[in-house]
C-alpha cells in the first residue's frame, strides 16, 4: 500500500456523480492528479500524531484503491490543510454504507527492515 501525506499546495476534492458514474475524489500534487471512486473507499478515520514538517498533528486518512492501477493508497489530510474540513464533510455525503467518520488512532509511521521492504 502507498502512502501519501497532502502538502499545502495540494488540493483535493469530490467530484460529483455524473451521467452513470458514481462520486470520484481527486486528488493533485504538482503534475500528478490521483483518482479514486468514492465507493470504493475501504476505511476512513482521523489521525492522531502524523508527523508533518517535523512536528505531529492530526490529519483525516482514506483508504482505497486508485482508479488507474488499482493500486491500494493510504491518503493522509492534515486537520489544518485549507480543503480538509470541506473534503470530509463531501466525502460524508458520497461514501459507502458503513464508513465510521469517528474511527481514531495513532499514526504509526513505516518502518525499514533494511531489506528493501517498508512495513507499517
């Protein structure tokens, strides 16, 4: 699984459903855009300890595959990121039966095994 922490500059958002296809969140960071279905959004939860810019805060994570690859991606906004509070609320109103928004835990970063894997 990836893992990717939203900068400032990045944005992130709900695109509505459309025609026959359901919600999709997307996601860009400078020349990269990420795709995600809504639906196909497996966990979500807040964050508690994210190490960002070298000091912890919170930050809402999503799990699911992306759209291209089917990839499975950790995505982690950090409470304070300008779209964050408007992303959660959108993504509230599109998810899937069964999502717990109260979910919370302590981020656990990635540890080296010096082997060529990272593990979480």
């Amino acid at each position: 699984m990836n893992r990717y922490i939203l900068q400032p500059e990045d944005s992130i958002r709900i695109l509505p459903p459309q025609n026959d296809s359901g919600a999709a969140i997307e996601l860009f960071s400078g020349r990269s855009m990420i795709f995600f279905d809504v639906q196909a959004v497996t966990s979500v939860c807040l964050l508690h300890g994210v190490i960002i810019d070298a000091q912890r805060s919170d930050a809402f994570c999503f799990e699911a595959p992306d759209k291209l690859l089917g990839i499975l991606q950790q995505v982690l906004i950090p409470t304070e990121h300008p779209g964050a509070s408007a992303f959660q609320e959108q993504l509230k109103q599109y998810a899937p039966d069964g999502l717990d928004f109260s979910a919370e835990a302590d981020y656990l970063p990635p540890r080296c095994d010096h082997r060529g894997g990272h593990h979480v």
